[in-house]
C-alpha cells in the first residue's frame, strides 16, 4: 500500500510503526475471510482491510478521528485471526493500537460513551473494587430489563451467579516447591481473575509445585494493562505496565526468575508486547527482557513434561482463545496436554472465530458479542463434550454464560491428572 506521510509525521515513532505497517498491506482481502465481525456484519468497513483504509486516511491527513471512523474502530475485536491469516504478515495489532490512541486523544465521545468507558477503566483493573461491582451488579439484576442502555445491561448479567471469595494464594509470597527446586517462576495473578475465578491461580499454583517450581507472587505486580491499552488509554496503560516491569526485574535482581508465568492469555500477549510499547523509552531494556521471560503456563507445562493420568478420561471440547492462537501462535500445547493427560480432545468447528469476549468489548459492544457467543456456543455443543476447556478467564466466562456445560482453564484439568481436586466447576 502507497502511503504519502510528511517527513515531519514519520518523525512521530507511531506515525513511522504504522507506516511501515501500512506499506505491507497489499489489498488482498484474505482478512475478510476470517474476521469474526465481518462475518457478522458483512461490512467491509467492519474487516481489517476497510478499517486499514480509514486508519490510513486518518493518520495521513494529521485530522482528529471522525464518528464515522471511531465506530468501525470501535466494532474490532482485536482478535488478530487476520494476522494468522495474512500472507503479507501486516502486523495489525500495533496499527489498531495506534489508531485508538489516537482516537483516544482527538476524538470526544458522547458523555454516556466517556463515562461508561472510565468506569471500566478504573474498575475492572481494580480487583477489590472489581469484586464490589460484581456485587452490585448482582443485586441489581432483577432489574436489569429495566435498564435503558444495553451495555449496562451486559455489564450487570455479567456478574457471576457465585463470586467466590478471596483467595489468600494471590497476596505477595513465596511457595516452595514440592521437592527439589527445577525453575524459580514469578506468577502473573491478573486483576479481574482474581475477582472472577480464584480457582485457576490456586490450581496453578498447585500444579508448579508439584512440577518443582518455586512460585513468586510477586508484591508491586498487578493488572497488565491491556483492558486500558486496547481502549487507547496509553498513560493508563503504560503506568500499569511500568509497574510491573519494575516490579518483576527488582525481583529478578534478588532472588533470580526463569519464567513469568501467565495463565490469561490476553494479559500474555500484552506482557509479551511491553518491549514494543516502551520502545522509545528509558524502560526499554528491561521491558524487553520482562517480555521474554513471559510465558503461556501452557508452554512451561510442555517444558515440565508432567506425568499426568486423568481421572476420568472426559470428552474436552477446547476453545482456542484468540489471545492464545492468533496474539501468541500458541495453538498445539494445551490440546497436546490434555491429550496427553488421558481426555479426549474435540474442537469445534471455525475454531479460528472469536467468542465475543474480547475484554471489554462484550459490555461496550452487546449485541455483536452476543452472536458471537450463540455461534461458538451452538459450534462447541455440537462436538457434546463433557466440559469445555479455555486459557482464558474472559472466553470462560462469556462461553459460561450461554451453555449448561461446565467451563474449566486448561491448568485445572493438568492440575487434577496429576494429583490435584477435582475442578470445582464439575460439581
């Protein structure tokens, strides 16, 4: 793609990035094909290709972004299926990035717009304040029908019916291994995770101990960022970021870590992303090296090699989450794993298609997510699996919400083939 940037645009590091980005798109439409929000709305302004060209057309011409431009900008669920499918390797992820920051800073809402997203953008992050929320959207959904705006209505039925109470395991410490010491690893612990699902990190932390790791959770660390980046709140983001950055090496510096383990995908293609959004500055170092010690837990598992057996050998229904198999190209490990556990491993059909999750994007956009999710739930229970199995906490609750179908993370079955509970949600 020809692009007609001023010199004195190019010296701008994301002008000169979407550039480059840009000039590798050459037309070809193979995105459309496995954009879940073209299939839905058969807009081509709605598929990476139309939107390429509304964020070109923006940037070039210095102008704040325009309504027209901030929805079809709004409606992508940076799923990045069109980075699995591109031929040209058009690096979509950071351009879409771009443009909502630039949205972010150019473009004023509608006031509902403006304070629906700050709400998100100091709750959800905010795990103690998070958790209040769920509580509040759970008394007050007899009456949600009542609610005028259907985002606020998404945002009350996402409560879960039971909110679990604080895990302990997610304070700042220190767990031994069981055994002799085979890796040191720091534990991401997330921040709606935790308010969500305490089960996950407690069966992680579970499951690395027995495979000989010590697990540091560690005290400065907290929310990746990448609910605020995506809503191009850059300044949110970054500060987010910078602390764990700091956080993490300071414990590297003092006690040493092999791994920084992540067991929701979409903070892990964030995290693993850090040394591109702090490129130009002076944390550029150690946020590269903070983003090569990230690592899927699947893809230390596949390193541990545990010895599991499953108990029961269940039909898994395994949903790829879009952070996972297109943000981090991790595609095989987890279905090897539970392959290898002794379940039986089904995949639903369009596989690549998001569920409409998307972080946030299920309470700012309701009714695309929401066939999003009837498509994957109606393709997952075609498959009748026993349970279905995700790496990611917001897949999970989304899926959860559709089907009577118990919904567990892929760590909770390796952590019960190997000696662990049986995962709460099997009853």
């Amino acid at each position: 793609m020809q692009t007609n940037f001023t010199e004195d645009q190019l010296r701008d590091p994301g002008i000169q990035r979407a550039n480059q980005i840009l000039r590798s798109c050459v037309h070809c439409g193979f995105c459309t094909a496995t954009c879940p929000t073209y299939q839905v709305l058969g807009d081509e302004l709605d598929s990476p290709r139309g939107r390429i060209y509304l964020i070109k057309d923006m940037l070039e011409s210095g102008r704040p972004a325009d309504a027209k431009t901030v929805r079809h900008i709004d409606r992508c669920l940076s799923c990045l299926a069109c980075m699995t499918t591109c031929p040209s390797g058009v690096h979509y992820m950071h351009l879409i990035d771009h443009a909502r920051a630039h949205v972010e800073a150019t473009y004023r809402r509608p006031w509902r717009d403006r304070a629906l997203r700050w709400v998100l953008a100091k709750v959800i992050p905010n795990p103690t304040v998070f958790r209040l929320s769920l509580l509040g959207a759970k008394m007050a959904r007899p009456f949600a029908r009542f609610l005028p705006d259907a985002r606020l209505r998404a945002m009350v039925a996402m409560a879960p019916k039971v909110i679990p109470p604080v895990s302990r395991n997610d304070d700042p410490q220190v767990f031994a291994p069981a055994g002799e010491r085979r890796m040191r690893v720091a534990l991401m612990t997330g921040c709606a995770q935790k308010a969500l699902n305490t089960d996950i990190n407690d069966a992680t932390i579970r499951l690395l101990r027995r495979l000989g790791c010590e697990v540091v959770v560690v005290k400065g660390a907290g929310c990746c960022g990448a609910l605020t980046h995506h809503m191009g709140r850059t300044d949110d983001s970054h500060a987010s970021a910078e602390a764990n950055i700091r956080a993490w090496m300071e414990e590297k510096r003092s006690g040493g870590l092999d791994a920084i383990v992540i067991n929701t995908s979409g903070c892990g293609t964030t995290i693993k992303d850090y040394g591109h959004m702090f490129r130009t500055t002076p944390l550029a170092a150690e946020a590269a090296e903070v983003a090569g010690l990230a690592c899927d837990i699947t893809e230390l598992l596949v390193r541990l090699a545990p010895a599991a057996a499953a108990p029961k050998p269940l039909r898994v229904a395994y949903h790829a989450a879009c952070s996972l198999q297109h943000g981090q190209k991790i595609k095989t490990a987890p279905k090897d794993l539970l392959k290898e556990a002794g379940f039986e491993v089904v995949e639903p059909q369009d596989a690549h298609l998001c569920c409409g999750s998307a972080g946030t994007y299920n309470l700012l956009q309701p009714e695309i997510s929401a066939e999003l999710k009837r498509r994957k739930v109606a393709t997952l229970e075609a498959k009748a699996p026993e349970v279905i199995a995700a790496g990611n906490i917001g897949c999970m609750m989304q899926i959860g919400s559709g089907t009577r179908v118990p919904v567990v993370h892929t760590v909770e079955l390796i952590d019960w083939a190997t000696g662990g509970p049986r995962p709460r949600a099997l009853g």
